[in-house]
C-alpha cells in the first residue's frame, strides 16, 4: 500500500468524502456542528498528523488545528521547521462534539462509537493521501489507526505499525500540554517536540 502511487483521482474521492461526511448521519455530531472540518494539504504528503476532534475555533473556522490547542502544534512544526507542504493535517472525528457550558460550547471527548462512525473517512483520507507516515496526536487519534484496544501511554514517542504497513507514532495530544500545571508545562512541551522530532526523518 505504502508505495503504490496515490489514485489518480485522489483529489475528487477527498472531496466526495468530504461532501457525504458533512451528511453523515451515523453519530449526531453532524447534525450538531457548524460544518465538516476535513484535513488539510496536499495528496502525496509524505507524513500525515492525526487529531481528535475540531474545537470550538475550527468548527467555526473549517479548519483543523486553528484554536489553542492547534497553534501550539503549528508552533512545534515551525521549530521542526517541517514544511507545510509535505505535511497532511486532520483528525480522527470529523465534527466537533460539545456540551452547552452558559453561552460557552465545552469540548466532549468524542466516544469510541463516534471515532468508531468517522474511521471510514480518516481511512479514506489515508489511501487518498498515501503518507509514507503518521503521527498520532493523543488517544482518540492512535485508537482510530491502530485498534480500540491500544494503551497509549505505554507507547507514547514510539512507532507502531498498522496491519497495512504503515507506521505509526504515537505522541501526546497538544491540549494534554496545555492542561498541565503551568510548571511542567514547558518540560512536557520540550519531551512531546522530541517525540514529534522522531518523525523528522519521513519528510525529505
Ligand atoms: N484542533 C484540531 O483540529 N484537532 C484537535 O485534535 C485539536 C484541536
């Protein structure tokens, strides 16, 4: 799988996919969002990352990775200094989960039912792709590409493979960074950017 080049019409199948997971009704999360927050960057990228879920900001946006938690990767890719153009950006659920908090929409950890519904487009995002790699951002990402039952913090800043061949590396989510007591974060942040580095070795 890993070598075959991309399908000729990869570009039209992400958008196709796209168009049916914004009327995807097989959890309710659709129906609850602004819009489908679909993954960003070109067919062929050699390394693709994986997240949860769109926040509050990129469900707004359309956009992954656009809110706190997205700047603070973005700000890890520009030290790797990896370029944004070998680099696939999306995550494992599509659409943004939430709870009503006063007028304030509160992230809900989507549930495995939920990863479970959204795993057809993330896996059609990767035969589309065809990364030579993927980095997987926090649990909910590693689960949806490597089977439900993974600990993931058994693994973290290690690569795994899929049964296709793929590798894997399995690193903390941002957010996990950002809701740490302020005085670890900066040593966490350092130990998940050398994790992240590890992956350094896919782009050319
Ligand atoms: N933003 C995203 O797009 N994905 C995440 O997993 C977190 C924030």
């Amino acid at each position: 799988v890993r070598n075959a080049p991309p399908p000729v019409n990869a570009r039209t199948t992400l958008d196709t996919c796209q168009a049916l997971a914004t009327r995807c009704s097989q959890c309710a999360h659709a129906a609850h969002a602004t819009q489908t927050v679909w993954g960003e960057g070109p067919i062929g990228a050699p390394l693709m990352l994986v997240g949860e879920q769109p926040g509050d900001r990129e469900d707004l946006e359309g956009r992954p990775f656009v809110g706190p938690a997205g700047q603070l990767l973005r700000a890890a890719l520009d030290e790797l200094h990896w370029p944004a153009e070998q680099l696939y950006l999306t995550n494992a659920v599509k659409h943004f989960k939430y709870e009503w908090r006063g007028k304030r929409r509160l992230h809900k950890t989507p549930g495995q039912r939920e990863a479970m519904a959204c795993q057809q487009w993330l896996e059609a995002e990767v035969r589309a792709v065809q990364p030579k790699a993927i980095v997987a951002l926090g649990a909910t990402a590693a689960r949806s590409l490597l089977g439900p039952d993974l600990a993931v913090s058994d693994h973290e800043g290690l690569w795994l493979h899929r049964a296709d061949g793929l590798p894997v590396l399995v690193v903390r989510h941002p957010a996990a960074i950002l809701r740490t007591d302020p005085a670890m974060q900066a040593a966490l942040r350092q130990r998940w950017v050398e994790h992240l580095r590890l992956a350094s070795k896919v782009l050319q």
